[in-house]
C-alpha cells in the first residue's frame, strides 16, 4: 500500500496510514486481533489511547495478554462527565489527525471514545471505518446507545457483528456501507481460550472455588451501580445467593467508588462474597467458564457467556444483544429483587446446560478479523 506523494516539491514513496483510536477495557478486546490482522496486512497502524481507562488493570493488562502494541499516542483524558471526557478527546484527537492524515479512522464498540473519535475524524472529512455497527438496544436512556447511532450515522464502513445488527442499519437507511462480517471477539476468545484453559485450576484455586460451583458477577452500568438504593437491592439479592452459592465478584473502579459511598466494605463480610479487583482477560475467560452462572450488565460477558455455554442473567431491561436471548442462555432481569430466585434457578439446571451447548453460534467464524482487516486494505488501496 505504497502511493507517491508530493512532499515539500518532491515525489516520494509513502504508505498510507491508517488510525485506530481506543481508550477503553472492552475495546482493547475486541481490537486485539483486528489490529494483528492490519499489522499482517502491513498496514501503516497508528494506535491511538484516547486514555478513557487508565487504571492497569484496566488497560495495561490487555495490552500484555493479548499482545497488542503499545500505542502511539495516548491522549489521557482519563474520567469525568460524559461531555468533559467526549469534548477532551475531541480536542485532543484533532491536533493527532490533522497530522497523521490518516486514510482511514477505525473506532471499535460504543464508548465515549468511539463517539468523539468518529465525530472528530467525520469533521475533519475523513473516513470512519466503525467495528461492531449497527447494535441497538432499543434504550436511549444507555449511553452507549447514543454513541452507537451517532457513531454510525457519520462512518463510511459499517462492520455489522450480526445478522440483526446488518438489518438494524438497513432499517436505518444505511445498507450500502454496511458490511456484515462478524464478531471480532469470537476471534479473540477463540486465540486466548487456551490459555486460559491451561491457567483454569491455578485461577479457582487463588480464589478457593471449584468448578461449577460459584456465580460470577461484573457490574458496572450507571443503571445499576448509581442509584444507592437499586445497588443496596442487589447487595442484599447477592447475600441471599451466597447463603447457597459462593459469588465472585470483580469490582468496576466505578461500582468500588459507589459502594465506599454507601459505605459498603468491598471485604465483605460475608465470607461466600469475594469482592476482588478487576481480572484481565485471560483470568475472566476461566471464571467464565468454570461458573455456574453469570450475572452481569456488561455486553460482552452476555456474548461471552453465550460461546462458553454458561447461563447468563443480565441485570437490565433491554439487550443489545438479542441473538443471546435464545433458548435461556441469557435472560433480562430488570428487577434485582429477582435475582436471588433467579440465580438458583438456573445455577443448578443441568438440561439448560445441556440445551447451551447445541445452539448455533450466530456471532460468526472466528475470522472476522482477517475480513476486516482485507476490506480495510482494499479501502486504502483503492483511495
Ligand atoms: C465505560 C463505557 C462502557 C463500557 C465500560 C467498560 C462509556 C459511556 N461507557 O464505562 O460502555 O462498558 O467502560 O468498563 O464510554 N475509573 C477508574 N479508573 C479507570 C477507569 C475508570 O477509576 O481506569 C473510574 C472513574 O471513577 C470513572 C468511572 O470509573 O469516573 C467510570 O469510568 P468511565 O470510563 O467514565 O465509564 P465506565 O463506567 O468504565
């Protein structure tokens, strides 16, 4: 992908660049291969850190296990409101774009980053390539719903994960940019898988729990965590489960801070209850795996779930991943009222497990990486 340029009144030889920009845990994931893929493409790849996650375990720590090079630029917005942390990275990115030049922008998923980077690249007339477009939850409410349709409507590629998700950008006028290629975490979980496999008996053993016999639990949604009341409700729903069941739960830096604000000891008393740091990829596949059940808000540990065969609860009222509601692999459960009969009522079903594995993965081949990567080239090339 070299072209001639004209460079202070000589022709030279360049490469076109493209600019992936990230700043966030699932994004890192689900960017990891993809990014592989562009380098074995010999594509000219600038990553950019928008530094929405700083934390290590929240950003390091994928970097290290998924082997994805270190960025170039890291922009450090670091936390604030959602207008603070869009309109930094905004500012901060131009001055990157306007002189890396890129030919392309890539922005994965449906965080902050992903919106300012499309919309700072849009601004600046240059294409934005967005993986895993189209995805709709229905929920306005959801930040991450606003990001996703605006972020859409101002890309130039659409990498649709889903057959519904490829239908929902259809409905919106946008088919002939969209491109349905597949999920990239199914690459991703298919290269770390394992390892993790190798690491699973160390990993239940630094947390004493055996396999099959505990619920994993990941919350962080504002929905949730934010509202001291609803997050007492599923304190006390959590307890209840542990009476029967060890939980495990890898505490968000979010939901930490809002439990230090209810006063909440994340050592809980409650011996059944391990409320521990976050856990890097590799670490969080095992639990995945070895868990009885998954309560969770996250999108991704709802897909994760889903390739792992594990029953999953999803402490919401609407999915953006509707593929997952089959067959009782995911259930909503608005109400965390709820969740203590819910739990035991799918921690132990053992035809539901059985009924899990003979579902069809509709998330793709595992090679979506490499066709994103192929399209993205052609884009380049034919520039
Ligand atoms: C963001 C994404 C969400 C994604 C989630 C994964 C948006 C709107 N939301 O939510 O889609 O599922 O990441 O984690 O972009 N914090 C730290 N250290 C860190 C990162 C965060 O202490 O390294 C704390 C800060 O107090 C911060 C809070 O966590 O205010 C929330 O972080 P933020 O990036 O605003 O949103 P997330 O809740 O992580």
């Amino acid at each position: 992908m070299r072209v001639l340029t004209l460079h202070e009144g000589r022709w030279e030889m360049s490469r076109l660049k493209v600019v992936l920009v990230f700043g966030a845990r699932p994004q890192f994931i689900k960017s990891a291969t993809v990014i592989r893929e562009l380098i074995r493409y010999r594509i000219n790849l600038t990553i950019v850190h928008s530094g929405q996650h700083y934390y290590s375990e929240m950003s390091d720590v994928f970097f290290s296990e998924l082997k994805i090079p270190p960025p170039t630029v890291n922009l450090q917005v670091g936390s604030g409101s959602h207008a603070m942390q869009t309109a930094a990275i905004l500012k901060r990115l131009e001055a990157v774009l306007v002189k890396a030049k890129p030919a392309i922008v890539i922005v994965p998923g449906d965080t902050n980053t992903t919106l300012a980077a499309a919309l700072c690249a849009a601004k600046l007339a240059m294409p934005v390539a967005h993986i895993e477009a189209g995805l709709r939850s229905g929920d306005m409410t959801m930040p991450e719903e606003i990001n996703r349709i605006l972020t859409d409507h101002c890309s130039s590629l659409l990498f649709a994960p889903t057959q519904t998700a490829a239908s929902n950008l259809k409905k919106e006028g946008l088919r002939k940019l969209t491109h349905l290629t597949g999920d990239t975490m199914v690459d991703v979980l298919e290269s770390a898988f394992p390892l993790a496999e190798r690491r699973q008996t160390s990993i239940l053993d630094r947390f004493k729990l055996k396999a099959r016999a505990y619920v994993l639990v990941t919350l962080h949604r504002p929905s949730n965590v934010d509202d001291p009341i609803r997050l007492g409700q599923i304190l006390l729903g959590l307890r209840r489960v542990a009476d029967k069941l060890p939980v495990l739960f890898p505490v968000h830096p979010r939901t930490r801070a809002r439990f230090a604000n209810l006063g909440v000891l994340t050592k809980s008393k409650h011996t059944n209850i391990a409320m521990v740091p976050p856990q890097g990829y590799i670490e969080t596949l095992a639990l995945l795996k070895n868990a009885s059940c998954i309560l969770t808000d996250s999108g991704g540990m709802q897909k994760e779930s889903f390739l792992l065969h594990v029953p999953c609860l999803t402490l919401r009222s609407t999915t953006e991943w509707p593929e997952t509601l089959v067959s009782g692999s995911n259930r909503l459960v608005p109400n965390p009222k709820d969740l203590p009969r819910e739990i035991l009522s799918v921690a132990f079903n053992e035809d539901l497990r059985r009924r899990l594995h003979q579902l069809k993965n509709p998330f793709g081949d595992g090679h979506t990486s490499r066709r994103i990567a192929r399209i993205i080239e052609r884009t380049v090339n034919h520039r």
